[in-house]
C-alpha cells in the first residue's frame, strides 16, 4: 500500500480521481436500463424484441461514439469534453424526473442514445487519466482508472430498489448525483496533460453527426423508414452505425481494417467484452422472463455477475502476460463455448444456472484481459487506432447479445436459439485462435520483442480495462 501511495505521487492523484470518477459514473449511466427493464416492460407492454433492442441501443452507442469521442480528444482539451459528456449522459434522467407521462419507445430509444455518451467516456478518461503520470507506472495508473467498470456493479445495488418505490422513471434521478460528484471533480481537479493535434471543429462537427445520425438510425431502423422491416432491420443498425462512423472519421481507421489479424481480434473481443456488457444489459430480463425472480433479486444477481467479470479482467492480463494470450484465449473461449452449449441444451435450475453464469462471466473477464495483451504487440505503432476499432467492435457484440436473446424468446419462446448463435461465434473465435497459434505466438510473448514495445503492450492490456 505504501508503494501505492508513493507511485500516485509521481503525477497528479486528484486528476486521476476525476478521471475514474467520471468513468465509474459514466459506466454506471451506460448500463441505467438493464436493471429497470423488468419495471419500464412492465408499464410499456414490449415484445421481447424490443425488450432486448431498448436495453442494446445504449450499448451500441457507446460503441459508434467512442470511437467519435476519441478523434474529438486527440483535438481538445479532455476536461471540457469530459464535462461535456457528463452533461450530455444527465439530459435522459433528469428528462425522466420531470416528464409528465409514461415515455413512448422512440423516446427511450433516443435517451438511450444519450446514456451511451456515458459508456464513450472510456475514450476520454483513460488516457486523460495516464496523460498526468510517467510512462513507468502508465500500467498502474491505468489500471486504476479503467477500475471505473464497478460502475456496473452499482447499477444493480441502486436502481431496482429505487424503482419498486419511487417507479423506474424515477429511480433514474438516483444517477444525477453521481454525475453532479463527478462533474465537479472533473471540473476542480480534472487535468489533460496530452499533445494535442488536428482540428476541433471537424471532429466537433463529425461527434455531432455522429450523435444525431445514430438517434436517428435508433429510430428510424425499427420503424421501417431504411427499408427493412422487424427482426432483419433491428440486426442491422449496427451496420448502418458503423457505416455512419466510417464516413465521418479520418482514413486512417478504415485503413487498419485491411487486416486479417485485425478482424480475428475483433471477433474475439465482441465475444468476451461484448459479451461481459451485453449480457450485463440484459441479464436482468433473463432472471425474471425465465425463472420468475423477483426484479430486486435480479438486480443483485446482476451487480454480483458484473463484480465478478470487472474484478478477473486484470487476472486475465496477468496469465496473458506469463503464457501469452494465444495460448490463455483458448481456454477462455472455451469455457464461453461450452457454457453457452449447455444453455442451448438444457434449461438448469436456478442455483445451476447462477454458477454458470458466474463461471460464464469469468471467462468474459479473464478473455478480455488477454485480449488486450495482444494488441499492443501486434500494433505496436497504431495501438491507439486499433484499441479504438477492436473496443468498438467490443461494444457492438454487446448490442447483438440481447438483441438475440429477444428475438429467440419472441419467436421459439425460449433462450435456446440466442445461446445457440453465441456457442457457434465462440467455437469459431477458439478455432481461429487455434489455427493462427503459430502464426501469433512468436510476436506474442514478450521475450520475442523489444523492451519499449513490451513495455507498450502491459500499459495497452491495463488501459482497455473498460
């Protein structure tokens, strides 16, 4: 503890205090309507579909707009554009407190949209966070700023029982103070040490589109108006965000996807990270649809499943970096494969089904620590382009998750066709990692490269701590 203490004194602790501060309540913001939505699908009567697309379209916005956030502070200095932010993710729960009636599902879609700028804050925070600090303790620092994902645990401690009391519209004023503390923080100690380069106002100009375009799409997609109708346009608005992004951000990200390394990695990361947050979105709806558990039991299951994949993601950095994340990726993918497979040909009880779970999100925390142990060694000259891409990616495969799981419920009746398609993305990630092993472990143990790069890849695995 003394040497904690000693290394945070090298640089500036209270900037680091903002940054996980707005991090934690900007996570806690993202994830706001996993634990209301058994109390808002009680109120609003939705389908199953759109159970699972209200609860996604935070998560799929985190995802478009980090990407976006992050052009926007290699311009700007990060302690206006944290602030903005958190300006920004207030907007849906004070919107809540003071609207007279119960929200229709456009709307909730279009806040949605806002609570995902809270989800975004990563691309802001962390390297806000190291920007104060000497590249020797970047891993630490880091890895104490991106500890601001226990936002997610809080999520299922605080809101249910707000919103069995005081209604789920409500229960959402309970974040307010968490942004005021972190708005203030950020405003008094927040510190942005970074170079800074480019121009603010067309990466200003192209957040903006991007916002607007993806409230749009949110919006639009399930109603039709793009061309598609039902299940088919809810699958695909991930495309047209991604598409939306593409056209407003420089060439240099879509020039990274040229790689083949660069789209393994990426399908691998929106299986343990998407699936880490997507099943968080969604596990709420799970409990109660299929094992009748009262909400605040299901909110308390959540925060002990989020807690449990949070607190192991940098454990799966740890074995990544003494064996490599090829070799520790098989095992991790594995256990995901297999527990998904078990969901699709069994219904277990309940005290079954919560030590799979657990276990399931073990391996979502463990596989996203080793994923990011790749990723600096493999790009060691564009990790920050490529830790944008995959991260993004990352949130997209949380989109999918309980977008599916609904799906599957609304037209079979039960969870066994969702858990069939995440057992088959599983299986192809482990068999792709299984047939690129020669190919990546020389570059993917440090004692095969250079110091500063190694160096590069432990500060990279801790910083994408989301």
């Amino acid at each position: 503890m003394k040497e904690l203490f000693t290394l945070l004194r090298t640089g500036n602790w209270r900037a680091l205090v903002a940054s996980f501060l707005y991090f934690d309540t900007g996570f806690t913001v993202w994830l706001l309507y996993g634990p209301l939505a058994p109390y808002m699908v009680k109120t609003m009567g939705l389908t199953p579909a759109e159970q699972g697309f209200l609860v996604a379209v935070p998560v799929l916005a985190a995802a478009i707009l980090r990407v976006s956030m992050g052009n926007l502070y290699q311009t700007m200095d990060g302690r206006w554009l944290a602030l903005g932010g958190i300006g920004l993710s207030a907007i849906p729960p004070l919107f809540l407190l003071f609207y007279p009636a119960v929200p229709s599902f456009p709307l909730l879609i279009v806040l949605g949209i806002l609570l995902g700028v809270g989800g975004a804050s990563f691309a802001v925070a962390l390297p806000m966070a190291g920007s104060n600090y000497p590249a020797t303790v970047q891993g630490t620092v880091l890895g104490i700023a991106a500890a601001g994902n226990i936002g997610a645990v809080l999520d299922g401690f605080l809101f249910p029982p707000l919103a069995a009391h005081f209604g789920w519209a409500h229960a959402t004023a309970a974040a307010l103070p968490l942004l005021a503390l972190a708005g203030v923080t950020m405003f008094f100690w927040g510190k942005d040490s970074a170079p800074k380069s480019g121009h603010v106002g067309q990466a200003l100009a192209a957040f903006t589109v991007t916002l607007v375009g993806l409230a749009f799409l949110a919006v639009a997609t399930p109603l039709g108006w793009l061309g598609l109708q039902g299940k088919a346009a809810l699958l695909m608005l991930p495309v047209f965000g991604v598409l939306l992004v593409g056209a407003v951000l420089p060439q240099r990200y879509r020039l990274a996807l040229k790689e083949r390394d660069t789209w393994i990695i990426i399908l691998i990361y929106s299986i343990t990270f998407g699936g880490f947050v997507g099943m968080s979105a969604y596990i709420s709806l799970l409990l109660v649809n299929l094992y009748h558990l009262p909400k605040i039991d299901a909110g308390m299951l959540m925060a002990l499943f989020a807690l449990t994949g949070a607190m192991l993601r940098p454990l799966g950095g740890i074995i990544a970096d003494r064996v490599s994340g090829v070799l520790a990726l098989r095992w991790f993918l594995g256990g995901i494969a297999l527990t998904d497979t078990t969901f699709v040909l069994w219904t277990p009880s309940l005290p079954v089904a919560i030590a799979l779970l657990l276990f399931l999100y073990a391996c979502f925390g463990l596989g996203n620590g080793a994923t990011f142990q790749l990723v600096p060694l493999r790009w060691p000259l564009k990790t920050g382009i490529m830790t944008g891409i995959i991260g993004a990616a990352g949130g997209i495969g949380g989109f999918y998750l309980p977008v599916i799981l609904g799906i599957a419920k609304e037209e079979t009746g039960t969870y066994h066709l969702g858990f069939a398609c995440f057992a088959l993305l599983a299986a192809t990630a482990l068999g792709l990692v299984l047939a690129m092993r020669r190919h990546w472990l020389p570059w993917s143990r440090h004692a095969a490269v250079a110091p500063d790069v190694v160096n590069s890849a432990l500060q990279g695995a801790t910083a994408m701590s989301e």
